[in-house]
C-alpha cells in the first residue's frame, strides 16, 4: 500500500474501497507483481488507481506486510485472496 501524504506530512490521501474482504477507507494499494521492489510497485499502483506517471524513486519504504483473507468478492469467491503491502 501507499500512504500519500500532503507535502508538510500533515494530512494524508484515502480511498473509499467498495469490495470485500475490507470494504472501508484505505490507503492505495495493490499486489507487487513477481521481481518488483516495492516502490516499482508503488509507482505503477499509482499509475492505475491515480493516474499519476511518478518515479519509483519518489516512494520510500516504510514496512513491508502480507495479509490473507479466505473470500474475496471476485469469482471464485472461495478461492480467497493475500496481498503484500
């Protein structure tokens, strides 16, 4: 995930997620994609949800977690889901 932040750092960019497993305010995120570090994955995450063209230099790495859920909304709904953030 990332957390945008105001250029002073004092107030940060969320994003209403409509779907399950966690349909609430979020941070933009997505999955990293096999051999991407994470601010090459943070880039294109903002490409997509944003639109926003920004260099994999201007993210920097706070943490790194992995979450998994047993359901998600896409089909096949058992299948679940895990993302890496």
């Amino acid at each position: 995930d990332v957390l945008i932040t105001s250029p002073d750092g004092s107030r940060v960019f969320l994003g209403k997620r409509k779907v399950h497993p966690q349909p609430d305010w979020w941070y933009m995120g997505g999955r990293a994609k096999p051999g991407e570090s994470p601010q090459q994955a943070a880039a294109r995450v903002m490409r997509r949800e944003l639109c926003l063209q920004l260099p994999a230099t201007r993210f920097e790495v706070i943490g790194s977690y992995s979450m998994t859920w047993a359901m998600r909304e896409q089909a096949p709904a058992e299948h679940g889901t895990a993302d890496i953030s």
